[in-house]
C-alpha cells in the first residue's frame, strides 16, 4: 500500500479553519489551533 502524501501547509489551514467555521468548535485561540494542526499534517 502507498503512502498518502500530506497536505501542504495553507490548504491544512484552510480546511481546519472553514471547519472550525463551519461547526463553531473553537478550543483556542484560532491562530493557535490552526497552526499546531498545520504543523500535526
């Protein structure tokens, strides 16, 4: 089986932020949050 390439970093930032939108989950402050899953891609 292949491996999934990651996502690179400002499509990760657009997803978790229009989800975050979307839902209205917000744990931290959304630079914060959005960076750490940026960096977790």
């Amino acid at each position: 089986m292949s491996e999934i390439p990651a996502l690179a970093p400002d499509i990760s930032k657009t997803l978790v932020r229009d989800t975050v939108a979307r839902q209205g989950m917000l744990i931290e402050p959304p630079e914060i949050y959005v960076g750490q899953v940026a960096q977790r891609c």
